[in-house]
C-alpha cells in the first residue's frame, strides 16, 4: 500500500505544480507583470515545489534525515542522470555566461551548505545542525540571486528591445515580439487553479513523507537513504522531463539552466525554508553525500570547460557515476 500511496504522492506534486505555476502565472498576467519575471519567479518555483514540499513536511515531521537528504539526493541526481542523459541525447553547449557565473555560484553554495551543516568540524560542537539561522541565511543568498537573475534578464530583454528599434531592419522577418502576452484563463478559474495546486502540492508531500517512511521502516533502512534515492528520483522527475524535452531539440541552455536552477533553488530556498520552519539535524552520514554532491558539480563544471559543452561520452560517464553511487548507497544496508 505504501508504494501506492508515494506514486499518488508523486503524481500529485507533480500536477500540482503545473496547476499551481498556470493558475498564479494568469493572476500574474492579468495583473501585467510582465512574462519574463513570471518565468524567472513562479515558474522556476514551480520545478522545485516537489523538493521544497517533501523537505518542508520531513522537516516539520521531525524526519530530518528525509529532509535533508531529498535535497541532497536530488542535486545528484540532477548533474548525474539529468544532465548525464540529455548530454547523451545531443551535447550540451556550455554559454559563457553559466561558465563564468552560474557554475561557480552552484559550486560556492554546494560547498557552503556543508559547511553550515559540519558544526563538528566548522563550528567546535558535536551537534550537526540546520538552524532557524543558518535557514535564514540561505534565504538571503536566495534572495540575492533572485534579484540579480531579475535584473540580469531585465537588462537583456531592455538590450534586445533596444537593438530592435536601432535594427528594425534585422527584425522585420522574425516575427519576434518581446513579452509577448499568452493566453490567460479566467480570474477565477485561475485562483481555482492556484489554490487547487498549493493544496495538492501540500498533500503530496505528506504522502511521499509518510509512504516512503512507511517503506524505510519495512526494510529496516533510514529515512535518510530513502530521501537519497527514491524520494530524490520522484521529485527530480519534472527536471528530468524538461531537460530530455529541450535536449532532443537542440535547446541546450534550457536543459543544463534547468538543472542549475533547480539545484540552486534546492540548496537556497528549499534547505532555507525548512530549516527556518523547524530546524533539521544532520547525521554525519550524510557529510559523504554532501561532499559527493560538491564533487561531481566540479565534475561536470571541469567538463563545461574543456571544450565549452558536456558531449556524449561525458554524459555517459555522469550517468555511469550515478549508477555507481546507487550501488555504494545500497551496499551500505545489504
């Protein structure tokens, strides 16, 4: 029954992400914000709402190593297999600007979360824990990042808006239109759909939470291996679908940004907002994990770098890496 109830659990963060991210992106419309701080703001929310509402519920729960480990599990599972697979479907070009700037940042932070979680090592106390303070001071970093994303995109789309009026020339054949409208569903149905999504997202989480708990304790295993692997895998699985989606069509910005957002937005807002609701303490188990997760975005950072994209034999590697990591986890409780 357990299993039943965590592909429920699955199926209903997942949809009730995508009806939340409809629902508050046509309130956001009809309000004219415009589409671009829409996509940068709600929708990216979105991608991680599966993340943010199994650690959130873990966390409250006092499952902290369900908490902790989900967001763990799933940045590894995002660099590994996510990226791993797309850059096996078609390579991924690597822009300069995700080289120089948001690589770096996701390595700065990966590294940051572990050391505000190793107080064993870092801050001269046996007790490893997430704190309500150490949760606010992700948020901030959060908040920083959401504000310089904005005002980077901001400033492009200005640019572009620009360069359209000196060049209308370069234009006239593209039929582009910057911040286009979309089709917007009614106001009601749209608070409908806002409301509907943020309940589902809430129940599913608490679904997955209990069910894979349920599961962990038939094996005789922690709640924290369970996190790890099935847990992470489950609400990985839209950043799965987007980044193959966009691979297969030659958007390669698309599927390694969605992978470094989604990752940023784990570690910042996700840990962030757990732990300022109920603080999560951290098994030293888990300093492995945390370390792996640092090690394989250097990984696939170095592989950016070498020839500016992540080509078939890389992915393969990445993904190999994964398998290898899942064989290690398991090992531990056989």
């Amino acid at each position: 029954m357990n299993y039943i109830l965590l592909i429920v659990g699955f199926i209903f963060l997942v949809k009730g992400a995508d009806f939340f991210v409809d629902g508050s992106s046509s309130i956001a419309q009809t309000l004219k914000i415009p589409s671009l701080i829409i996509g940068l703001t709600i929708v990216a929310f979105g991608t991680s709402a599966p993340e943010a509402a199994v650690s959130i519920t873990a966390s409250i729960s006092g499952q902290n190593g369900m908490a902790m480990g989900n967001v763990v599990g799933s940045n590894i599972f995002n660099l590994l297999v996510v990226v791993g697979i797309s850059a096996i479907i078609k390579p991924l070009m690597i822009e300069k600007g995700v080289r120089i700037k948001e690589f770096p940042f996701l390595i700065l932070i990966s590294a940051l979360s572990f050391v505000i979680i190793a107080d064993q090592y870092f801050n001269s106390t046996y007790i490893n824990q997430l704190s309500r303070g150490d949760g606010i001071i992700l948020l901030m970093f959060f908040a920083v990042f959401m504000y310089s994303l904005v005002m980077s995109a901001l400033k492009s789309r200005n640019d572009a808006i620009e360069n359209q009026k000196l060049h209308p020339e370069e234009y006239k054949d593209m039929n582009i239109e910057i911040d286009a409208p979309s089709k917007t569903m009614p106001i009601g149905k749209a608070i409908i759909f806002s409301i509907g999504g943020i309940i589902a997202i809430v129940l599913g989480g608490q679904l997955v939470v209990n069910s894979a708990t349920g599961i962990a304790k038939s094996f005789g295993v922690s709640d924290q291996l369970i996190g790890l692997t099935i847990v992470a895998i489950g609400t990985s699985l839209p950043e799965l679908v987007t980044s193959i989606i966009a691979a297969t069509k030659g958007e390669s910005d698309i599927a390694l940004g969605n992978v470094i957002g989604s990752n940023v937005f784990n570690i910042l807002f996700v840990l962030g907002i757990s732990a300022a609701i109920s603080p999560i303490s951290i098994d030293p188990k888990l300093f492995i994990d945390c370390l792996f997760m640092i090690a394989v975005t250097v990984l696939a950072y170095i592989f950016s770098l070498i020839r500016k994209d992540i080509n078939r034999l890389e992915g393969a590697v990445l993904t190999a890496l994964y398998i290898g990591y899942t064989l290690y986890l398991i090992s531990g409780v056989i």
